[in-house]
C-alpha cells in the first residue's frame, strides 16, 4: 500500500498513543513543486483548472492564464480589462474549452478556447446578469449550462448553448448566496448561503429534494464529489460537513481547521477533500479514513481558492491562491 | 414634521421683502432687511389690531423647466419665485409656532450681525431648544432668511457649527483669549475652532494624534485620559464624529504643519469602524473628499496611518473579539463600496491605498463588516489594543 509508506518522517518520534492514529489514517507528503509569484497586485480570489491550464481572478481587472504542463508554471496568456473593478469567481468545464468569471459589478463574461487561447463570447442574456445579483458561479462538465445563486438567494440556469437563455430559476428563503457547485453529471445543483443553508436541487425535475441542516454560520463553499455521492460543504464553523446526496444525511464532519474554510476541491478519483483557510491553512482529507492527512503552512495569509490539478502519471497534485498574491502549485511525494 | 409651510403658502408676494439696490454690501443688506421686518412687526405690534407678519422667499423653487441656455449652451432650470407669509397668531398652532420660530432665528442672526460675532446655527437652536424641536427647523430658517435677502449665509454671521472635539498635551492660542490656554489638559470637550482664529500652537511634548471616527470611543478614552496614560506617549485625541467638517480637517492639518519639525515627528493614527463609511473618513482626513477637491491639497494629512479596525484581524482572531463582532454588510454598503472603487482614485488599483483596497474588496467577498463597539470586549478592551496597535506601527 503506498499511502501506508507514505508515512510523515515525524511520526516515528510520536508518541505511542498518537502512533497509533497516525496508522489509522496514514499522512501524505505534498511537496511545494513551483508557484507563480506575485501572478496579480492584488488578491487572489478564484482558481479554475483545465486538464493543461490554471485560471485565476483577483482584485485586478485581468485574468491570467498560466501553463500546468510546464514545469515552470509559465504564464502562457493574460486577459486583461476582464472585469473593471476586479473578478471573485472563475470556473472552467474539466476538458477546458470554456469559461465563466463574474467581477465584484455582478457582470459576467463568457470565454471559450481554442488553441490554449481564450477568448471573449457575448452571449447576452447572461451579460445582464449583473441586474440581478448574481453572486457565485458555476459551469457544468460540458459548458453547456452555467448556474449561478444571487444576492437575494435565487438559483438560475443558463443555457449557453442556446444563446444563454434562462432555463431554471430557483427561489429560496432569501438568504445571500456565497456559493455553488453542479454535480458532473449535472443532475443536481447546490448552493450554499450566508445563514448557513445548503440546497440541492434537481436540475430535471426543477425540485428541491433536501434543505441540508448542519451548518448555522455562513456556508463559503459546497462541492459534488467527482461521481455525486457526496456534498461537500464549509465555511465559517470551520468544519466541513459530508452530505449523502441521495438521503440529503449529514454522513461526516470533518473538523481541523482553526480559522473559516473558503475553498473545498475533490480529487479527481474522489478519494480526497482539499480545503483552504482563512488564516493560510491547506488541508487534504481522506475520505475513506474520514481524518487529515496532510495540512501546509506555509503562509499566514488567507487563502481564498484551492483545486486539484491533473494528475501527472500516478502523482496528484494541487494549487493553493490567495492573499499572498501568489498561486501554490504542490505535487504528491512518490517513492521515497 | 411641521416644516412644510404649505398652510399659509402665499402663490404671490403680499410685499416685496427686499428692494434695495443690488450694489449695497451683504452685510448693509442684511442689516437693513432685519431693520425694516423688525419694524414692520412693532409697528403692528403697537397699533390695537395689527397683524405682525414675516415673509419669507422659499427655496424650494419650483422648477418649471429644465433647458439648454441658447446663450450660455449650459444646462439651466427656470425657477418661480414663491413666498409665504407667516402672521402672529395666525389661523392656527402651527402658524403661530412658525412665526415664533422664524422670529427667534431671525432675532439671533441680528443679535450676531449686531455684535459682529459670528454664531452657529447649533447656539441659535440651544437658546431655545424646546421651541424649536429639532435643529432642522433652524437650519432650514437660517437658509430661508439668506435666501431672502439675496446673501449668502456668512453674511448672517451665522456659520457651520462646530464639530469636532479635541483633547490632548498641547497648548494653543484661541483668538480674544487672554491666556494659552491649557483646559483642555481637563476638559474632554473643547471644540476645534475656525482655523484662522488659533494664533499660536505648541506641540512640542505630543508623540501622536489619534484622529477617531466616533464620538463614544473620543468620550471614552478622553474620559479616561488616554492621551496623558498611553504607553505610546503623549498625544492628542481628535474626532470629527463622523464624516469630518473643513474645521476639524484644518485643525488636523495644522497639527501636521506644526510637527514637521527637523528633530521630531508626530505620528498620526485613525480608528475607524471596518466598514465602507470607516475606510472613505480616513480617506477624507489622509486624501480628502470629492466635494471639496480645490481644497484638499490645504486640508489633507498625507502621514496618516491606518490603525484598524480591519475585518481581517477579527476573521482570523488576532483581536479575539469573535466572529460575532461581524455584521452583514447592507445593499448600501455593497454600493458604497463599489462606487468607492470605481470613483475615487484613492482606492484604485495601481492607487495609494493597496491595503485600504484589499480589505474593502474583502468586505465585498465575506458580506461582513465591523463596528468600533467590538473592541471594548476584546482581550483587555480598548486601551491595551490601542496601546499595542500605536507601539507596533510606528
């Protein structure tokens, strides 16, 4: 089993007691491999990974795209005059041939890709978005539907293959939307929101199956695990709480960070839950054993944006962006 | 509230309240308009069935149109003069408190033009304070009466009053005081003066000036003098309550005159609440504001430092305060912040203010913000945090 010799070098100095849960749950080394220093002025506030590229947003009016298949992180494009003010939420489909960013206006811009270059689409229903608050967004695996949860606690569909039209519009008990996740195969939608709800919705039926309990202080970020068994969510109570998405049950809290958790990312085989804190915190959890299996420090600036990058033959690694004005890039210790 | 004069709305002038040539001086004028209205009513004072009366020109213009002057190529409105007349005792309560009230507020700006002092409409308000309800109504009358007369209200010898207070370990020379004036050392109230009436200023033994945002928090550290007792040193305590007046920006940029000397240097701090309003005050006293752009270049201090309150700090608990200390930012805050960001060069991206722009960004991104109120329970309360933000950034 390499995740048994995967062992910490401490743990041999541990105590017999503490051995112990370090066997239950075997820690993962996580190696800094690079960062893009300094890659905007101001705060990092959204990553968006394809299967070759980073994306990310900030407190400036560019996006920067920079190359994960290089070893250097290069910065192979930069959008600049994105969004005036600034951009808090970018998302990609997985295969990476389109985008969605919405800048602190509420305005939100549509990209597609060809030839690793992006690009602007003006698909225009949802340029008008900006009128009714949209908040966070997010883009199902094909990029065909955006969704997006507003101010005011609405859940709305675009479908942007049909010039962007509305298709659903969700109301809830009004409480400010700080996020939302579509699940892969893009059956159902969750939103999380200031007063600590969580929905799931059914994007087939139009319903809402389960108001999720659990959490009471601001949810800042919900995520579908890679094959939608599993909703994961956290904020401000600094636990993330494990939903069966089938049952709407609250299945695990996985407790551990000391400060809010505003990022969630599933590994791509689901076998583990990436979270970043406010106070500079990352950390990787089974989902198997339940436990932390390796947490960074290395900065005590917030982090605003974690996700997983691609796995590059059996090694899997992930980013980290935030305060520092930096993006992380960190990659699995294989051998030994 | 009685302040719409519409029941003894008059649609034409029953006298012209003015006729003096245009070329008379503001104060000749003024002086003659109180001469001849004071008349009027003691002449109808004294005779068995007079009817004292004030008329006054309304500023709530009606606009009759909005138009492109041929002449000037401007945008201009046209305006209809309309007056209302109010008689003594009148039809009923209400005319008869307002001509009350306009004859208090008209009594008080002959008594200033008269002295040659000036007064503030807040003086005229307290001299009655249970006639006149609400500062408001003297406000309102004051501008009625400059209107009136065709003046501007510096002409009234009636000015804005004063607002902001400040205590502290210097000594100053006020205009027709005798003597240096060292009280303030003991009273928290000491209201900054006009700029041009403090002759002389010594701040030789101060090591900062902490400009605060709220009156509470002034009252209370004044109260318990935190500018002799702070491990800082010496200092001064400034609020402008709020959003500062010219009079307390020009106080504070005399003290930063005052201490650019070659062997010492004051520091200046701010306390301002973590929200949008907390981050444009600072900015008024550091850069200074929008309306008064042709005068902030002689109004600002450019030293400033901001002290806190960041919500930031409390997020990740370096102020124990707790979480609960944040409060959901309003629809107008969200606003607010963003036309800060996109008006203000201040707040800019490539702007001054990197810091101030990064935490009005995070307000957005968290919907939170933090009021002053917060520290007073934190870990020692306010003194310690004070003691140790000062000696830290310094």
């Amino acid at each position: 089993m390499s995740r048994v010799s995967a062992l910490a070098p401490a743990a041999g100095k541990l105590s017999a007691h503490m051995f112990c849960v370090r066997i239950v749950s075997p820690s993962k080394q996580y190696l800094s491999c690079g960062s893009a220093d300094n890659a905007h002025p101001t705060d990092i506030y959204g990553l968006a990974v394809t299967d070759k590229q980073i994306l990310s947003a900030s407190g400036s009016s560019s996006l920067k795209v920079h190359s994960t298949v290089d070893p250097d992180f290069p910065l192979v494009q930069s959008i600049d005059e994105a969004h005036k003010l600034g951009c808090h939420h970018v998302v990609t489909n997985s295969k990476g041939s389109r985008a969605a960013s919405i800048g602190f206006v509420g305005e939100i811009a549509i990209w597609s890709c060809h030839d690793d270059i992006w690009s602007k689409d003006s698909i225009a229903p949802v340029n008008q978005a900006g009128s009714v608050g949209i908040w966070a967004i997010a883009l199902s695996e094909d990029g065909q539907y955006l969704a997006g949860v507003s101010q005011d606690g609405h859940v709305k569909v675009w479908d942007l293959n049909a010039n962007g039209e509305q298709i659903r519009d969700y109301e809830t008990k009004g409480s400010f939307g700080t996020c939302i996740d579509l699940s892969a195969d893009g059956r159902f939608l969750a939103s999380g929101h200031e007063n600590g709800s969580v929905y799931i919705f059914s994007t087939e039926t139009g319903r809402m199956p389960f108001s999720l309990s659990g959490l009471v202080k601001p949810v800042r970020t919900v995520a579908f695990s890679p094959g939608g068994k599993f909703l994961a969510a956290a904020g401000d109570s600094k636990v993330i709480v494990l939903y069966d998405t089938s049952s709407g049950e609250q299945v695990a809290n996985l407790s551990g960070h000391a400060a809010w958790i505003m990022s969630l990312s599933w590994s791509n085989t689901g076998e583990y839950l990436l979270s970043g804190s406010f106070d500079g915190k990352v950390k990787v959890w089974s989902i198997d054993t339940r436990a932390c299996v390796a947490t960074h420090s290395e900065t005590e600036k917030s982090i605003w944006s974690v996700r997983w990058l691609p796995k590059v033959g059996r090694s899997e690694g992930f980013a980290t962006a935030g305060a520092s004005r930096s993006i992380a890039f960190y990659r699995e210790a294989t051998g030994g | 509230m009685p302040l719409t004069p519409d029941a003894s709305h008059a649609p034409s002038p029953p006298q012209p309240p003015s006729t003096l040539d245009e070329e008379s001086s503001p104060q000749t004028r003024v002086k003659e308009h109180i001469a001849s209205a004071l008349s009027t009513i003691l002449t109808e004072l004294s005779s068995p069935d007079g009817h004292p009366s004030l008329t006054i020109k309304l500023r709530s213009n009606k606009v009759s149109a909005r138009f492109i002057s041929p002449r000037t190529g401007a945008l201009e409105t046209q305006v209809s003069d309309t007056y209302t007349t109010y008689t003594w005792p009148g039809k009923d309560y209400y005319e008869a408190w307002k001509f009350t009230v306009a004859m208090r507020v008209l009594s008080g700006i002959a008594d200033a033009v008269d002295k040659g002092v000036v007064v503030s409409k807040r003086d005229i308000y307290y001299q009655d304070p249970a006639i006149f309800g609400s500062q408001r109504v003297v406000d309102r009358l004051v501008d009625d009466f400059a209107h009136t007369i065709g003046v501007d209200r510096v002409a009234l010898n009636v000015g804005a009053a004063a607002k902001g207070l400040v205590v502290g370990c210097f000594h100053w020379r006020i205009k027709d005081q005798a003597m240096a004036d060292d009280a303030h050392f003991l009273n928290a109230d000491t209201l900054i003066p006009s700029p041009q009436d403090i002759q002389e200023m010594n701040v030789s033994d101060v090591d900062w000036v902490l400009i605060l945002e709220k009156e509470a928090v002034y009252r209370r550290l004044a109260g318990m003098k935190y500018h002799v007792r702070s491990t800082a040193g010496l200092g001064i305590l400034v609020t402008g309550k709020g959003y500062p007046d010219l009079k307390t920006r020009a106080f504070i940029r005399r003290l930063y005159d005052a201490s650019r000397q070659p062997n010492k240097r004051l520091r200046f701090y701010a306390l301002v609440d973590g929200d949008p309003d907390g981050m444009a005050i600072m900015s008024t006293y550091k850069y200074g504001s929008l309306a008064y752009a042709h005068e902030n270049s002689t109004l600002n201090c450019s030293d400033i430092r901001w002290l806190g309150l960041r919500t930031s700090d409390i997020v990740t608990g370096v102020d124990r305060s707790g979480n609960d200390a944040l409060v959901s930012l309003t629809d107008r805050d969200r606003k607010k912040i963003l036309a800060m960001l996109s008006n203000n060069p201040v707040w800019a991206v490539d702007g001054p203010e990197q810091e101030g722009r990064a935490e009005l960004l995070q307000m957005l991104m968290l919907n939170v913000k933090a009021e002053m109120q917060i520290l007073y329970d934190g870990d020692g309360g306010l003194v310690q945090w004070l003691d140790r933000r000062m000696t830290h950034i310094s």
